[in-house]
C-alpha cells in the first residue's frame, strides 16, 4: 500500500465532508454572465472543425499535466478524450487548451473552449450566474490543508495565526473563511495566481500550509522535493463534486457529454473494457446492445453516431481502467476508489438507463 494513502481520498475521510462548497462569482474570479448557446451549436462546430477544444490543467499530476515528452496526460485528459472519441471518433482529436482557475470560465463564456473538464467543482452560483451546466460529476472530492510534517499542526485549531496559501479563483478561500470562522481561528491568507506558484511559496516557506481539493494535494506529492516532509490534515473542509462544464443553453451538447460520461460509468459495470469490448458485440443482453448502439440508435437521439459509446470505450476505457491509469495502485498516487467506485461497490458512481 502506498505511503500517501493515509493522506488520500478514502471513503471514510470524505464522508466527513462539512460544508457545501459554495461562493460567489467575485471569489471566483470572474463575474457573472448570461452568455448562452443554441441547442445543436455546439455540436455543429465541433464536427465542422473536426476537434474538440478543451479547456485543461496543466499542473495537476494524475488529473492534468503535461508529460516529459510534452503531451497532455490525467484522468481529467482522458473523459476529454472520450468525448473527442464519441463525436469524432477519434480520441486523439482534442486541442487542449490550458487554463487557470481565473481563465477557465471565461473560457467558456465565450466559445473559446466547448468543455471544460478542468478539476471544477459543481456550484451553485456557477450552475446558474456564472452560466454553465454541468454533467455528471467525475469525480468526488474535498478540501484538504497540507502543513510540514515537523511544524506541529495536527488539526486546524494548530494553524492560529499562521499564514494559509489558496489559488485565487477557486472556492478554497470562501470555504476556509467559513471553516474557520466556525472554529473561532485566526488566520492570515495569501493568494496565488497558479498552483505552481502556490506550490513554490509553500515550500520556501512564504506561507505556512496551503489548501486545495484533497486530490490536488495528493497531486502535489509528485512534485514536492521531499515529499515524506508534508502531511494532509485529516480534517475535510468542503464538498467538493468534480465534473465536466459546458455553455448554459446547449442542451445537445450538454446531452452529448453527460452521457459520454454515462458510458464510461456503465460499460465499467458491465465489466467492458478496451480490450474485451470487442467480445460484447455478440451479446444477447439488451441492456449491453444499447449501450454499444448494437440496436436501438440511441446515439442518434444525441446527433451522434450508434457507437459513440463504443468509441469512446474502446479507445479511452471505462471509468475504472480510466481512474486506474491515472490515480490507481500502480501509480504513485494509489488513491482508494472511496466514494468514486461504483453504488453496488459502496460508492457514488450510477449510470441512469440507456433505455
């Protein structure tokens, strides 16, 4: 078992979660807009330009990143992949464009990506003022805080007076406010444009401990210069539900990736995989011949094609193989499924019908 997984996401730590994560559009950093799409808009330009832009992290080892031969790798670039698979076929037919937590809903006001699938936490405000639409959600998750292991913090009632690092344009200050608050501690806060930089403050030691989703820093392991030296407190300050966001007004579209997400889900409850997919196309099962198109076109109710699901599957792999490759036992993550297995392994992952 890897020496992280007492730091990581299990079910237990996260079925503590204490407060929605909620926040403004100002704490955001962005402001509202009521930009909207047309329903088959976006659809449309993607298959016109024949690639599908998508808005990214870059800095997010497991989740986002950029690999030592400059391609984009994660479980966040893999469900982009998939959507690329199941509208063109082709899950190599991404432009992935990287984005900032300031940048990314700009980005998707104005057309300039058509998803965003970019560590994004499902919200209230941004559900509605800021006017995006989510799809399922990917992945769950909570706010976590990262000290020095040998800097006497063991709760956040240690963190009196310290300085906190967070992510400006994220929900972390808000909820922190409100846990804090609630805990009668003070504390100083010091904002940062980008992770890397959160990231390099906190280990020169400009700030005492930083915040962020708990998969974030776990994450942060990968790049830390002693890892060993960090501990994740076990307390869990927010909600965090990780999911996929589009333009508001587009229902295709918004169809379109919600159940490319749904295929994922249910091919791995099926127990369909890259390299058996192939096998199930004989299959008597109902159920199993929808969701590969084998009958009923479901893929055209969509605008899509019969198989979308089974491009999408047989080039990027079911939720499990995708959540394996990047966050898995064999990686240096080894993140416990917890609350992202599936409803019949005890978690929170249930396709609806393809019916």
């Amino acid at each position: 078992m890897s020496k992280y997984v007492k730091y990581a996401l299990s079910a237990a730590a996260l079925l503590t979660l204490t407060a929605c994560a909620g926040g403004t559009e100002e704490a955001e950093g962005v402001e509202g807009d009521s930009s909207t799409a047309s329903s088959g808009q976006t659809l449309s330009a993607v298959t016109d330009r024949g690639e599908l832009n998508a808005g990214v992290n870059d800095q997010l080892p497991g989740f986002g990143y950029v690999d030592s031969d400059g391609n984009y790798t994660g479980f966040d670039i893999d469900i982009a992949r998939a959507v690329a698979a199941a509208v063109l076929g082709d899950a190599d037919a991404v432009n992935f464009r990287p984005l900032s937590a300031q940048e990314r809903f700009t980005a998707v006001q104005t057309g300039e990506v058509d998803v965003l699938v970019r560590n994004t936490t499902w919200t209230a405000s941004r559900d509605t003022e800021v006017g995006l639409n989510f799809a399922p959600v990917t992945f769950y998750d909570g706010q976590g805080m990262m000290v020095n292991a040998d800097a006497g913090v063991s709760s956040l009632e240690d963190l009196e007076g310290m300085i906190i690092g967070v992510e400006t344009g994220t929900t972390t200050e808000l909820n922190l406010a409100d846990q804090m608050d609630a805990i009668g501690v003070s504390y100083e806060t010091q904002t940062f444009d980008d992770r890397d930089a959160l990231i390099a403050a906190y280990q020169a030691g400009s700030v005492d401990a930083w915040t962020t989703d708990r998969s974030g820093l776990v994450s942060s392991f990968a790049v830390l210069d002693d890892p060993d030296g960090h501990v994740i407190l076990e307390e869990t300050l927010s909600k965090e539900p990780l999911a996929p966001a589009v333009l508001h007004g587009d229902d295709q579209w918004m169809d379109v990736v919600s159940w490319t997400v749904f295929a994922l889900i249910q091919a791995e409850e099926f127990g369909i995989t890259q390299d058996n997919i192939d096998d199930f196309m004989d299959s008597d099962d109902p159920d199993v011949r929808r969701l590969l198109g084998i009958e009923e076109d479901l893929g055209g109710y969509l605008g899509l094609d019969s198989d979308f699901a089974y491009q999408a599957i047989s080039q990027v792999g079911n939720y499990g193989e995708i959540y394996d490759r990047h966050l898995g036992p064999d990686t240096q993550f080894d993140l416990p499924r917890g609350m992202n297995a599936l409803y019949e392994d005890g978690g929170l992952h249930y396709s609806m019908p393809f019916r």
